[in-house]
C-alpha cells in the first residue's frame, strides 16, 4: 500500500509545528489556530526551489524590466448572460479563478449551469464538477434551464486528484466547481471543508486555471454569521469574489463583486428567479419600485450607485410608541449601526423626539445599501413616519448626513440624478455641494462630483434652496419616464432644510 504523504498541524498565528491537532497553540498560546498542511517531503529537500509543492507551473526566469513586458490582451469571453458580465467587469478572464458565494439554496448552481450550457456552445468544452448532486440531478435541472446539445460535461467527484485528472484528460475552456467546501485532497486526513483542505483545493486549482489559461468558477458556501466558510483565506487566493445576496422570499437575486482583480468591485448584477432559471433584470430601478405604496408616510425613494450603475430604492420607516419601556431600533438593509447615529442626528439637529418610540427601517425587497449617500433617504423617511407626512411621489434623495445635521456633498451626483430623471422624479432633493461648486465644501471633492446643471436640467428650471417650487405633483406611475427628462434640483445644506423641502 502507498505510503500516505505525511502532514503536520501547523499554528496560523506563529508558525509553530504540531505532529497532531492541538486545541491550542503551545507556542503562542493561540486558541483554534492549528491547521492542517502538508509536511514538506524529504526528497524535496536540497534546496532547488521548483521542487516546492507551490512553485508555479511555468518556470519564472527571473526578474525583468518593467519595460521589456508586454501588455497581453485578454479577450474576455462572455458568459451569455449580460447582468452576470457585467458583475464580472465584461466577461471571464481566461486563467482567472473566480469564488461565488451566497446562501443556501439562493441559486449559484442554477446561475453557473446557465453560464456553463452558454459557455459551452460559444467557447468549447465546459467541465461542471459537483460534489453535491449527482449526474442525473444536474440533468434534470438542466432541462428546465433548456441546456441543450452543448459540449457540457458533468462529473459528480469530491476528490481533488480526480478532478485535476479530469481536467487534464478534456481541457475545457471553463471549469466549474460546486462547491469548493466538498472537495478533498487525498494527500490530507482532515474532512472535505476544514481550512486546510479547502485552501489546498483553491491552490491546487489556481495553478492548473493560470498554468493552463482555463477560468475556473469555484462555489463556496456561507456560514451562519454571514462569511464565506473555508475562511478569508480563500479570498486572497482568488482574483474575483462575488457574492449572491436577496431573500428566498423574493423573487429577485442580486450579485455583487466585492473583490474584483479585473475589473470594477461593488458592481452588481440584478437577477429574477423564474421557472426556466435565473432571468437578468436590465433596469433594476423599476423593479424595486414596482410595489412602491401611493401616498404613505414613511417611503421615501433614494438614489444609490452601485458600482457603475445607479439604483434607485424604495426606503421604509415606521415610528410608532413603544409598548414597553426599551424603545426597539430595527434596521434591514442598511447598517444598524448607521440608522442608530442618523436618529441621534434627528433628535439633535432637526428636533424630532424619538425617545420612546420603536423605529423600523427597512430597504424594500431585500437589497443592502451601504453607501453614506443613504443617509438623507433614511432621514427622511423617518421623519416623514414621525410627523404622517407623505413625502411626494415623484421625489427622490441622495446625500450623506453628518453629525452636525448637515448634508454633504457626495460622489457621481450627475448620475444619479440622470437615473431619477430617466425613472420620471421630477424633484431630487441632493447636497447643495454638488449642485453649486463655489459651496463651502469644494475643494474637498473632485470636480467630478459636482454636477454640471445642464446636464440634467431644462433653463427653465433651475432649482435653487429656498426658490418657490411648482405645486407637489400627484403620484405618478413610476417607470413611465417623464418626456423632458427634466428633474429640478434642490440643494441642501442641512437635515432640517431638507425636511422642509420634502415634508411641506
Ligand atoms: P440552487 O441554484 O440550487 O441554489 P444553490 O446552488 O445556491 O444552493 O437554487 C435552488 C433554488 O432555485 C430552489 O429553491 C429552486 C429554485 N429554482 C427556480 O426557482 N427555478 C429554476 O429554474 C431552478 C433551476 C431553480
Ligand atoms: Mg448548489
């Protein structure tokens, strides 16, 4: 019988060696930090450095100029599917390794098995591994998704060897992994999802997408507290992490590169779960504010960029008295911490009491924004819920509120403004920086974040703080576009001005 490769247990912390898994750390006292590697073989040893067991499949040949290398244009391929390109920075980059992580049951298999079929019909052969379903599974999911007659090969392996093997024998254009926490390595005793094999898996399979040019998509799953199990390590190892975001409840998926080596993070992707699959959605803004409620205190629309691409969101809040002593502040979508701050802000600055009293904030269907330009839809919100004021309907917001109660100036107004115009709001109430540069924040800003007023703004409209503003327009459909493509402008220099411009 073949000898195992012998392993030791290795201290993350300091570096120390245990021949077996120690709960602490005898070294350094660390608690949890030992993990499983490979003990360096003694025929390895004398010192040549290719012998390494992570040295790079090419040999490196040294160092060399800077100006003696060469450019070398990628041609990304596309996936077929416009929404998850875009996430990605405008297709797979040959060679790259990209980590998709999400939930449970929120759809990574479905919308890999759609990229795969599509992938496959445009640039060769696909392998789709999966050590969670089997064959027929994959199959049967595949006939909802109308894969087809592409060249698509399906193995259902857990071990790594087998699975490189595999690689070699068929040289696909893309592989894809599902998940990366089922994949184990012979060479290592700890079981499928402990850290050592999942970062042996991850390394093992950048070598073979960089030393072979094949893009590989690797799926790992979330734990409980909301961080890709199999840890942070996988994330350095990787060029492109995604994560898949939405609730099982909702329909809509969204998809977000939080890292990105090739191209832009924070980009998103909007998707909607059908029958027949993950459907791209080409204007986002409409879908969020598709069930928006006419006529009701507490919504406010606020616009957020994401990426390169605006969104406009639906905000909710409800204040009501608190039936027992300790008031409850409840915030989904936005950070806790931030709501917690902003009431401090509308108790101090804008005089709203708010002791007593429970506040919900909520970011209709399920979306997480987390810029500060939030800030002011939050606001207000809130303060429409405290005082029953409807907030106008074809009103939209942007700016972050500082602990002064004042608005500041934020990046990429035109944008946004652009976006709420295009969704038919005729008023957006906005950072007086950014419409006017001679503000007192300029200077502090780039010259991009002030907004070129003719951009978005018909002469006749010029909008200005404390100009008398048309009569507050009845609710509007959203989404019907207004013909001009006009949106007046107002600026506002504080919490307390933009409450007066929006709850009249
Ligand atoms: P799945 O891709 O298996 O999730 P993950 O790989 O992230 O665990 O998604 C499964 C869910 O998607 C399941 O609840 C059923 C639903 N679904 C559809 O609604 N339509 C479809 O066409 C498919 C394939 C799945
Ligand atoms: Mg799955």
């Amino acid at each position: 019988m073949a000898k195992r490769p012998s392993t030791v247990f290795v201290c993350q912390e300091c570096g120390s060696q245990s021949p077996k898994w120690l709960g602490r750390c005898a070294d350094c006292g660390a608690w949890n930090s030992l993990v499983e590697e490979r003990a360096p073989s003694e025929d390895a040893g004398g010192g040549a450095a290719g012998a390494h067991r992570y040295a790079p499949a090419g040999a490196s040949g040294g160092a060399r100029l800077y100006s003696d290398i060469e450019i070398e244009q990628h041609a990304r391929i596309s996936t077929g599917i416009d929404e998850f390109d875009r996430v990605l920075g405008g297709g797979v980059v040959p060679g790259s390794l990209v980590l998709l992580g999400g939930e449970p049951g929120i759809g990574k298999s479905t919308l890999l098995l759609q990229a795969a079929a599509n992938m496959a019909r445009t640039a060769g052969a696909v392998l789709y591994s999966s050590g969670e379903e089997s064959e027929h599974q994959i199959k049967s999911r595949g006939e909802r998704l109308a894969v087809g007659r592409a060249p698509l090969y399906l193995l259902a392996e857990t071990c790594l060897e087998r699975i490189l093997e595999e690689i070699a024998r068929i040289r696909p254009a893309l592989v894809i992994i599902d998940s990366v926490q089922t994949v184990f390595s012979l060479k290592f005793q700890s079981a499928p999802g402990s850290i050592g094999q999942v970062r042996e898996a991850a390394t093992q399979l950048l070598f073979t997408a960089k030393g072979q040019n094949i893009p590989t998509f690797l799926v790992g799953h979330i734990t409980k507290d909301g961080s890709l199990a199999g840890p942070k390590a996988l994330e350095h190892v990787v060029d492109t992490v995604l994560y898949f975001e939405g609730e099982r409840h909702h329909s809509h998926r969204v998809v977000r590169a939080v890292k990105n080596r090739c191209g832009a993070s924070s980009e998103l992707g909007v998707f909607e779960m059908t029958s027949t699959g993950l459907r791209p959605v080409p204007n986002p803004s409409q879908m969020f504010l598709a069930e928006r409620p006419v006529n009701a205190p507490g919504s406010a629309v606020l616009c957020s960029v994401e990426g390169s691409r605006p969104i406009l969101v639906e905000v909710q809040a409800l204040v009501s008295s608190s039936t027992y002593g300790n008031a409850r502040r409840m915030a989904s979508g936005i950070d806790q911490q931030r709501l917690t701050l902003l009431l401090a802000v509308l108790e101090k600055r804008a005089g709203l009491n708010l002791i007593g009293d429970d506040v919900f904030v909520n970011i209709a269907g399920g979306v997480t924004v987390d810029e500060p330009a939030s800030d002011l839809g939050v606001v207000a919100a809130i303060a429409s819920s405290v005082r029953n004021r409807v907030i106008p309907a074809t009103t939209a917001m942007f700016g972050e509120v500082g602990l002064a109660g004042e608005v500041r100036g934020i990046t990429q107004a035109t944008l946004r403004v652009r976006e709420a115009a295009q969704m038919g709001f005729r008023r957006c109430i906005m950072p007086a920086a950014n419409i006017d540069p001679d503000a007192r924040l300029k200077g502090s800003r780039s010259e991009e974040a002030n907004i070129d007023p003719d951009a978005c703004l018909p002469p006749s409209r010029q909008g200005r703080s404390g100009e008398p503003r048309p009569g507050s327009p009845g609710p509007q459909a959203v989404g019907g576009g207004s013909e001009g493509g006009g949106c007046e402008l107002i600026g506002v220099r504080t919490v307390g001005e933009a409450l007066d411009a929006l709850l009249e």
